[in-house]
C-alpha cells in the first residue's frame, strides 16, 4: 500500500513530506515552480517508471518515521509535536482508511460466505473508520488551535476548555481503542484462514499497520502531548 498517490500535486507530496524534496531532487522533478503539476503527469513526461517513484516516495515516509521515532518527542515543544503527529500520523490515516475500507469491502463479497465472521468486520472497521475521521476533524480543527493559542498566550479560561475537550479525545480514543481489540479477537488475532486469496492476506497486514500505527498516535497524544501541557498548566 503506497502512501502517496500519483494524483496528488508534487508541491502537496513535499508539503506532506519536506524529505520528498530529495527524492524530486534525484529524479529531476522540479517541485519549486512545477509544484502544481500533478505527480503523473510529471512521471509521464519525464518517463519514469510509476511504481519506482511512489517506492522511493515510502521508503523516504519510512526513514522520516524511523528517524523520529529516535527522537526525544518530550522536548518538541507542543506546536512542534502537533505538527509532527499531523504530518505523519494524521496523513497515514487519511491515505489508509479508504484504502483499507476497498479492501474490507473486496473481502466481504468474495470470502463473506465462507468466512461469515468478515461481515462484523467490515462493520466494526467501517464504524472505526468514521470515529476517527470524525475525531481528526475534531483535533486539527478545535484541539490542536486551542493548543496552540494556549502555547503562545496562555490564560485561565484556555487552560479549562483545553481540559474540557482534551477530556472526551481520550475518551475517544479509548473507543477505538476497544474496537480494535474487537476487531483483534474475531480475526483471531489476524489469523488469515487457509486457501483465501492474497487480497485477504494484505486486507489483514493493512488493518495490523493501522492497529500499530493508531496506538504510537494515541501514546503520542496521551502521554505526551497532554501531559506536557498539564505541567504547563
Ligand atoms: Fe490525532
Ligand atoms: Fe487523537
């Protein structure tokens, strides 16, 4: 599963991403000024090879993630550590979700007869999906600004509507928490049954990476970016 899309504009990819610039650099794509072109019409005219573009693109989004993750995020300062969790955790999740719900949904229709257990998960997945659609909405749009507002003008009346909302995202993610624990237990822990095809195999391996990548966010969120800003406080 790629993480970025030929449909998306090469200036938007190193917005995302600023490590993409190096990957444009050695491939002689202009993102400066041709920043507006979309990536495949690019790719097109330069003759490239799509799949050899968006492989260098992911293998940049992994040595990013793996390099922060030997970060110390307690010293990002709370602007810095919402714009990280933003770039990465929130683009991850609005670039698998859909992806993994076509999966979910290809399953469904050609192993659900056999396999009947994939209809609750195509329901659980799909209710996960629109909380967590819902609750980054909710973040970039109403916690992180109060956040950042707090950060650069702190005061009391802030501070007590911050632990307000700051209250029901954790509760928030404590539901999808114990969805993923649900969806965990009726796939067996994400036990691919015998003689399914590959789509089945990559469906799980997809909702495994969106389980771990969900629980790095929550712990970001929770026991960094929260805590941090109660010893502000
Ligand atoms: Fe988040
Ligand atoms: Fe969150």
């Amino acid at each position: 599963m790629n993480i970025f899309n030929v449909s998306q504009s090469v200036g938007e990819i190193v917005a995302i991403m600023p490590k993409a610039s190096e990957v444009f650099k050695e491939l002689s794509i202009d993102f400066c000024c041709g920043g507006h072109r979309k990536l495949e019409e690019v790719i097109k005219e330069q003759g490239l090879s799509q799949e050899e573009v968006l492989k260098k693109l992911d293998k940049a989004y992994e040595d990013t993630r793996r390099l922060a993750g030997q970060l110390d995020y307690r010293t990002f300062s709370l602007s810095e550590l919402i714009d990280y969790i933003e770039n990465t955790h929130h683009t991850y999740m609005y670039r698998a979700l859909p992806q993994i719900s076509e999966l979910t949904a290809t399953i469904l229709r050609v192993h659900g007869s056999a396999h009947t257990e994939l209809f609750k998960v195509h329901k659980l997945y799909h209710n996960l999906k629109t909380e967590i659609e819902q609750h980054l909405i909710k973040e970039e749009e109403v916690v992180f600004p109060l956040i950042k507002k707090y950060e650069a003008v702190p005061s009391k009346e802030l501070n007590e509507n911050i632990s307000r909302v700051v209250g029901e995202t954790e509760e928030e993610h404590e539901t999808a928490g114990g969805v993923l624990k649900e969806l965990r237990k009726i796939t067996n822990d994400y036990t691919v049954p015998e003689g399914v095809c590959a789509t089945y195999e990559r469906t799980y391996d997809a909702l495994k990476a969106l389980e771990s990548d969900l629980f790095q966010h929550i712990h970001l969120e929770n026991n960094i970016l929260f805590r941090k800003l109660e010893i502000k406080v």
